[in-house]
C-alpha cells in the first residue's frame, strides 16, 4: 500500500478487482528503476530536438509557461515516433496486465508525455479519456500511465473520482483559447471527491476510460514525468469521437 491508502494491486487478480470497483488500480513494479532512467534519457533528447524544430503557434501550446526556461508541458505519440517508447508499449509486462483489464488483442491508439518540471507543470482539468475517443464500447479503453519520476500528492500526481466509470460520460467544454483542452465544467465537478494516486517509479496507474481524473500543481523540487498509452481492444471502434483521429497513429500490440 502507498500512502494515502491508496491500494497498489499484489497480482494480476487483485489489479482487476480494484479496477473494476474504483475504475483504476495501481500496480508497482512494472519496469525497473533502470529502465525508467532510459526512458528518461530519450525523453530529454526528444525534447530537445522538439524545441529547436518548434513553430510559436506549437510553443504556445506546448510549452510550459509557468515553469522556468523553455520547458514542454508535454509530447504526443512517443509510441510512434521513439523506438524506445514503441517498445514499451509493446512490452509483455504491461501488455498481459491490460489484456487482463480490457479483454484480448489490445492497440495502442494515442500516447503522450507529460513533464511537470519542479514549481511548474501546472494543472490538468478533470476529464474522461472515453469523452475524447468516443469508443463503441466504453469497457474497452484503459489509460496505462506509467511513472517514469515518483508521482505523489507534493509533485502533482494524478486524482480520481472512485467508480466514476459506472456513471455517464459528463459533456466537456474547452476554453475559448484553447480549443483542444476539452473539460469537465466546475459545476458537474461539484461534491466529486478526488482521490490522489501516488505511484512509485517504474509503476503504472490503470485507469478505465470513463473514470474522471485530473491531476494538480507540481509543488516539489522534483520531476513528475510521465508516459501514458491509451490501449483499446481490437473490436473497438471510435465511433463518435470529440476531435478527428489520426488512424496511422495505431500501433497493434496483441
């Protein structure tokens, strides 16, 4: 158990009843240490080379402006575009824990980065995944969310609202300047409680994609980086989704 009492799952079993009864589970030890720091290292080359090749209008958006220096707030697609992140997501350790999740034969659909750099990486807005993609059935999208830095309450780890799958898809909105940050609006937020989901290094969150989420500022002196991939089972189509889908982006990994 971390802290928080939030329960980490001690097998495959226990990580698909708590994933079934609060709409996300977390599981330690799915990569090394080791691994991570790799995982890290590219993410810096990435960045870098992003940054240099960036137009303004993409800085805008991507870059973090409340953080020291020029720093991303995020990456899309490293499963498509880094050989190292193509690989992970294709790893058996995680690929067995979401086919035990979501059922046989899984894609990755769409992926990203986030950074979260010391006393920056300010807050995302609560949302649900299955808003954005729309799937035919809501029961097969997970969100794997793995801790490439120690995710925890000070530097901004990720919160849920409990068993929140069980309940509708809630319309989101986005703010005039930022058409793509599509969210869930303060009032249908009202009396939701978030629960923080603190997850170690080399760990994944799973969250299903009709589970509210959202995550806050980073107050440490520490990183919060992290690589999520949104995995969707085969027979799945998105069949009504909020924003065009670039279906060259699928990488089947089962």
């Amino acid at each position: 158990m971390l802290a928080n009492d939030v329960m980490t799952a001690r097998d495959t079993k226990d990580l698909v009843a708590l994933y079934e009864e609060d709409g996300h589970a977390t599981k330690a030890g799915v990569f090394t240490p080791e691994r991570m720091d790799a995982a890290i290292a590219d993410v810096i080359a990435w960045s870098d080379e992003a940054i240099a090749a960036m137009s303004e209008k993409d800085r805008r958006w991507f870059v973090d402006g409340a953080a020291k220096g020029t720093v991303l707030r995020k990456l899309d697609n490293p499963h498509t575009k880094r050989a190292f992140f193509t690989e992970l997501a294709s790893d058996p350790a995680i690929v067995e824990l979401v086919e035990a999740l979501v059922g046989k034969g899984v894609s990755v659909y769409f992926s990203q980065i986030f950074f979260k750099p010391p006393h920056g990486g300010g807050p995302k807005p609560a949302h649900q995944d299955n808003f954005y993609f729309g799937p035919s059935d809501h029961d097969g999208v997970v969100t794997a969310w793995i801790a490439l830095d120690q995710a925890d309450e000070e530097n901004g780890c990720l919160r849920y609202g409990r068993a929140t799958h069980r309940g509708p898809i809630i319309g989101h909105t986005a703010p005039q300047d930022r058409p793509f940050d599509l969210q869930i609006a303060a009032p249908d937020m009202a009396g939701m409680e978030m629960r923080p989901a603190p997850v170690p290094k080399g760990g994944v969150s799973f969250h299903h994609g009709g589970t509210v989420h959202v995550s806050a500022d980073n107050n440490s002196e520490r990183w919060r980086r992290a690589c999520a991939f949104h995995y969707v089972r085969n027979d799945v189509v998105f069949s009504h989704p909020a924003l065009p889908y670039d279906h060259s982006l699928v990488l089947r990994v089962s």
